[in-house]
C-alpha cells in the first residue's frame, strides 16, 4: 500500500477508536440493601453534534442515557450509583414504596423521587439546593425518554416537575451569589418552553437578557464614582445585593 494510504488508514481507524462510546460491566453493592449488582458503565464517549439547549448531549454521548441511572434488583433503589448510601429516613421510605413502573423512564422517576426526598430531609441548604438540582435532571432524562418514544405529554408533564425543582437551585444560588444563575436559568428557559409554559420560558430568556454580572455592575459603580470624582474606598458589598430582575 502506498504509504500516505496506509497513513490515512491509520488516521481513520484511530479516530473511530478514540470516539467510541465504551461500556463496561461493573459490580456494585447496593447502598440501601447491600445486594451486589451487576451495573452498566461508561468508561468513555463523545460529543460530535452540538447538545440541546436543554443541555441533552449530542451523539454519541446521547445514546448513553440509559446507563445514567441504575436499578437495585432486590430493593429497587434507583440513583445514578447506587453504591452510594441513601442518607435520610425520607429517602429509605421513599425506596421502600412501591417502583411507580417498570423500564428506563420509571427508574428516572424514581430516582428523582428519592432525591426530592433527600433535598427536603437536607438540613443544609446548599447540599439541598444539589439534591433539588439531581432530581430535576433526573426528571428531565425521563422527559427525554419520552421524547424518544414519542409521548409529548409525558414529556411535558416530566419537564413541569423538572422545572420546579430547577427553581429551588436558581433560587438558592441567587441568594448566595447575589446573581442569576444564567446557564441554569437558560436551560429552565427550555424546559419551560419544552412543557408549552412558554409564559414562565420568556420571563426567563428576559431574566437573562437583563441579567448583569458582577464585573458589570463593578464597572458600572466606577463609572458612577468616576463621574462624581470619589477617590474613597469602596467595597463589593456595595454590588453584591442587586435587585432580582423580573
Ligand atoms: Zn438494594
């Protein structure tokens, strides 16, 4: 073979090596019954085509969503790692209640479940906030099953819940920082838009469209004592607290 040949070839071959999504079994006990399970695991993918604005990955990293959660044969504990002890009573009880379905879609659902109930058990507000935000995307993987079969009243109803449970982090994270969480703010935007509230999505595209950031409002502050010539100290405090555009 000719050898730039051979050089292409080689190029080729790596390339679809190297973009391969790669699964892996794996054996996982059970952090709520300590069952041993045999789970599914992505060692590696890719992302060749651009993702949703809801955030869905591209392929081939959106082929992957049914390894995204898994399911305790025994107990029926759903997570995305089910190694990983349940911490509150509320989480334990939500688990021992009945799988509200059987396939991908149910153990989405029920992973949110437990979640939710982790969030609300939280004592501390930002291990809540992340609890909220786990259930939210799980419920979106189960709006995003139903996209793929079809239901898009399912899908909407998923997204509605979904939607609730990103308010709380949007919520909590402007608290703390003082700013609208704009990347969370925008995929609540499509994940209203997607569940036909196209009233809350606008307010939220709104919300981002006049969202300052803090280098803005710092350089809006030097501006401001620019023009009334202050050679004083100021802090940050001064910008921390904007008002929460509507
Ligand atoms: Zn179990």
């Amino acid at each position: 073979m000719d050898p730039k040949h051979t050089i292409l070839a080689a190029a080729l071959l790596t390339a679809g090596t190297l973009s391969a999504t790669t699964i892996r079994p794996e054996k996982v006990k059970c952090g709520n019954c300590g069952e041993e399970n045999t789970v599914t695991v992505v060692g590696s993918t890719n992302q060749m085509q651009a993702p949703d604005l809801d955030l869905r990955p591209g392929e081939m990293m959106r082929s992957t969503l049914r390894y995204q959660v898994t399911e305790c044969k025994k107990c029926h504990y759903c997570a995305e790692d089910i190694g990983e002890k349940p911490e509150s009573e509320a989480a334990k009880k939500a688990i021992a209640r009945p799988m509200p379905g059987k396939g991908l879609k149910f153990r989405f659902v029920r992973a949110a479940e437990i979640m939710r109930a982790e969030a609300e058990a939280a004592g501390d507000k930002r291990d809540a906030a992340k609890k909220h935000c786990i259930a939210g995307l799980m419920l979106l993987r189960a709006a995003w099953v139903c996209d793929d079969e079809g239901k898009s009243d399912e899908a909407a109803g998923y997204r509605r819940q979904c939607a609730a449970e990103l308010e709380k982090v949007i919520a909590f994270k402007e608290k703390q920082d003082g700013e609208l969480p704009r990347g969370f703010a925008l995929m609540l935007c499509d994940v209203c838009r997607r569940s036909g509230d196209f009233a809350k999505a606008e307010r939220m595209a709104r919300r981002v469209l006049n969202a300052k950031t803090r280098e803005q409002r710092i350089a809006e502050l030097q501006l401001e004592l620019c023009r009334q010539k202050k050679t004083d100290r100021h802090t940050l405090n001064e910008i921390s607290k904007p008002t929460p555009k509507k």
